[in-house]
C-alpha cells in the first residue's frame, strides 16, 4: 500500500540560515508543540547535529488516547535541512523532512513534508486518514504562524546582544512557554525553582534550586542580565479561607522583596519584569482601564499593591521594572481556559452572572512576546497591562467558546449559584468586570498577533 503524503510550506521574513539555527536551539521542539497537543519531550539523548539525537516524546496526539513516540533525527545540512524519523510510536512509518529554502537576501520558505503509513494497515487508512490529516494541518498551521511570529520578535531587537535571564515560575503556565521562546532566540536561561525536581536530560538551561524565603544565590545575579519573576501562590486553586489569602500574599510579597534586593545589589543597568495583575484595578464596570487609572478596592488590588511594591529596591537603585500587570491568559494546558474546555466540549457552557463583565484575555502566545518585549525594550518601564486590545464580555466570551467548539452555549450561572460554588473567588474573579486596554505596551511599539478574541480562541485551540 502505498505511503501517505503531507506538505506545508509557509514564506518566512528570516534567511534560511536564520530559521534553521532557530530549530537548532535548546527547547526548538518544546516551543513548536501545539498546546493543544501536550506534546513533553520525556527524555533526550545527544545533540542536535549529530548523529544519535533522539526525543523520547509523550503526546496526546489522538485526543485522549496518549502515545509515546521515539524520535531520530538525521541528515543535517546546516541552513538548508535536517530530517527525522519515528523508530518508535502510534505511526506504521514516519519519515519528516525539514527544509530551509532561501527566497532572496532576507525571506526563506519553510517546507515541511511527511511520509507516513497508520498503523492497522487498509482499515486505519480507510477510517484515520482524513482526522490525521486535518490534524496535521492544523499542527503545522500552528508551528508555522508561531515560527514566524517569534523570529519577528526576536528580529526587532537583534541588534542587541542576547541576555542571560533568570526565571522563576518556569514550569507554570507562562514560564513554561518563556523559557523555550528565550533559548530558540539564543537566550540563555537561569531557572530558580524550588523544588529538588530536574530533567533527567540537559535540556539547555541551568537549573538552580531556592528557597523563597531567603535570599537568592548571588553568583546567579552576577552572572545575569535580566529576570522575569513569575512565581506565586495559585490564586485559583481552593477556596479562599484566611490561611489561603495569607499564602497568596506571602508568596509574592517577600520573595519578590528579596529578588528586587538582590537586582539593587547588582549596581549596573539590569532588567526586572515581574509579574503582576489586572487585578490591580478590581470591579470597575465600564470603564475603561490603562495603567494611569487608578488603583481599586478589594483583596485582589491589594495584593497587586503589595506585589508591586516590593519592586521598590531594584527601582530604587536604578534598575528598569516592568510591572507586567497580565491579564486572563488563553491557552487549552491550564488557567481559565484550561477549566473551561471540558464542560463547554459537553454542552454545558454557560453566562456567568450578568455576563456584562468585562475579561481582560490574551494569548499565552501575546503574553510571552509581552514579556519578551519588557525584557528589551529599553524605553518601557513601570507597569503595562499584557491584556488584547479588545477585551470581550463574559457573554461574548461564552458564545464565540461556543462556536468555536462547535457546542451549544446557552446556560445561565446566576452570582447567587457562583458564590456557592467558588466563594469569595466569584465576586473577585468570575464575576469582576475589568476592560483593562494595553496602552503602555501600544505606545512602545508592541505588536499583537491576537486582537480578536475568536481567531485567537481558534489559534490557541487548533480550530
């Protein structure tokens, strides 16, 4: 029987050499998989370029159903191809060719073509092979729009020397997507974690372990140029009672006061991007909210108060901060769109409250190229919203979730069924309103790649 075929191509504004060495970076696979996937790379032998570099990867490429695949890839040219094939997984056969084909001085194609067979032979080809196809296309529209997205971003400030960063959070959410976004653009990265958890692989980062209750090591603040401070309490996670409250605060005010003193203790020009929240600005209705509006009432705006204010030492001794106040990040791995997936795919989407209320959304894709941009951008300090420039209704919210999934939407969560739900967590969270507008970011010259929230919602989904 003959073997299957898939081709994408896609013109990229970076020569060849440019985009193959992207791929050749630390974390090229990882970056690249599509969210909706949960696609880890669980063990990795070798170096990519030489011979015996292999990816032992877990994927949920068949919905539920997990496979785990053994990857080799073979045949670099540097600038021009490199090649994998599966010698282990879900595939009968699986051959991958990568190719760099330059298109003038500055723009190349980036050409990805796939021989493939499915496994149960004229019975899986008969019943699989249009799912895995769409699939296919939907994965390699993803990779490709992502590819050119981020050697844009990096572009803009190429003629800057590459930083090494330090991060903390780097396995939640965001960090988890920021740490591979900085190595394929030839960052180098710091991980402060704290836990004893490592890879059992070099996966191209340093891994230092920290206790956030005292202070961090400083050989690793000598030795950086800038940190993203991410790590914090899961607001989310439980109901709130006093003990929790405590450890929402507790985890961002004094670990965030010792980070900001060990960047003050560095005396030279050093970038701290620390994360914040919309929260900052609480229940405000209609109104529209820029980072000149001023602060509201309630416990989330409280903890932003106290989050910010621990950036004082580093702003003090001359440091750049950004205050990356993020809004609600859309990606299907976690967060509010995360939780969202699995009632929504059963029919059971629904308004919350009113559905009047603001939400301030952006892409997990938009919030990285955010951070990145507070990381180089010389001109932009203080706090700057990370939220789309149009922000959508709850209601509109629900809906274009629906149709995007292609699920009925029509339920109703009055506030009085929600707070019993979620407690406290409703009023301050599900049900606030917050039309928070990025014009800190918009004013230094950042670009989103998501301004609406459908396409963005089909982008980060594979829709």
């Amino acid at each position: 029987m003959a073997d299957l075929t898939f081709t994408f191509r896609s013109r990229v504004p970076a020569p060849a050499e440019a985009v193959y060495a992207w791929h050749a970076r630390p974390l090229a696979f990882t970056r690249l998989a599509p969210p909706w996937e949960a696609a880890t790379v669980a063990h990795q032998e070798g170096a990519f370029g030489t011979d015996g570099y292999r990816a032992h990867i877990r994927t949920g490429l068949f919905g539920p159903f997990k496979a785990t695949w053994l990857a080799e890839a073979f045949d670099f040219a540097p600038g021009a191809r490199f090649r994998d094939r599966q010698l282990k997984g879900p595939f009968a056969y699986w051959e991958h060719t990568h190719n760099f084909i330059p298109d003038g001085p500055s723009a190349s194609v980036l050409e990805e073509s796939i021989r493939y067979r499915l496994p149960l032979g004229a019975l899986g080809r008969l019943f699989g092979a249009r799912a895995v196809r769409a699939r296919l296309g939907a994965m390699f529209a993803y990779r490709h729009a992502l590819t050119i997205s981020d050697l844009k971003r990096h572009a803009r400030f190429a003629h800057l020397p590459r930083k090494t960063v330090i991060v903390t959070g780097s396995r939640g959410l965001v960090g988890s997507e920021l740490v591979p976004f900085l190595t394929t653009g030839g960052h180098r990265v710091v991980r402060l974690v704290t836990g004893s958890e490592r890879p059992t692989f070099d996966d191209g980062t340093e891994w230092v372990r920290w206790n956030p209750s005292a202070a961090p090591p400083p050989d690793v603040f000598a030795r950086a140029d800038a940190l993203v401070h991410l790590a914090g309490d899961n607001v989310a996670r439980g109901r709130w009672s006093a003990a929790k409250k405590a450890r929402i605060v507790d985890s961002r005010k004094g670990p965030t006061r010792l980070l900001a003193e060990a960047v003050a203790a560095q005396k030279r020009p050093f970038a701290f991007v620390c994360a914040s929240a919309v929260g900052f600005y609480g229940d405000r209705g209609d109104e529209e909210l820029t980072e000149a509006s001023p602060i509201g009432t309630g416990f989330f705006p409280d903890v932003a108060r106290e989050w910010e204010a621990a950036c004082e030492p580093a702003r003090e001794a001359g440091a750049r901060v950004v205050n990356a106040r993020i809004g609600v990040v859309l990606s299907p791995k976690g967060g509010a769109l995360g939780k969202q997936l699995f009632p929504f795919k059963m029919g059971a989407g629904a308004v919350l409250g009113t559905g009047k209320q603001w939400l301030p959304w952006v892409t997990i894709g938009d919030t990285v190229g955010a951070l990145h941009h507070a990381l180089a951008s010389e001109t932009l300090r203080g706090p700057a919203n990370v939220v789309a420039p149009r922000p959508a209704t709850n209601r509109e919210f629900t809906k274009a979730l629906g149709r995007v999934l292609r699920r009925p939407a029509f339920l109703w969560l009055p506030r009085f069924a929600l707070r019993v739900l979620f407690g406290e967590v409703a009023d301050a969270a599900l049900l606030a309103s917050m039309r928070a507008v990025p014009a800190a970011l918009t004013a230094d010259g950042f670009t989103f790649d998501h301004a609406e929230l459908e396409p963005a919602l089909r982008f980060v989904l594979g829709r």
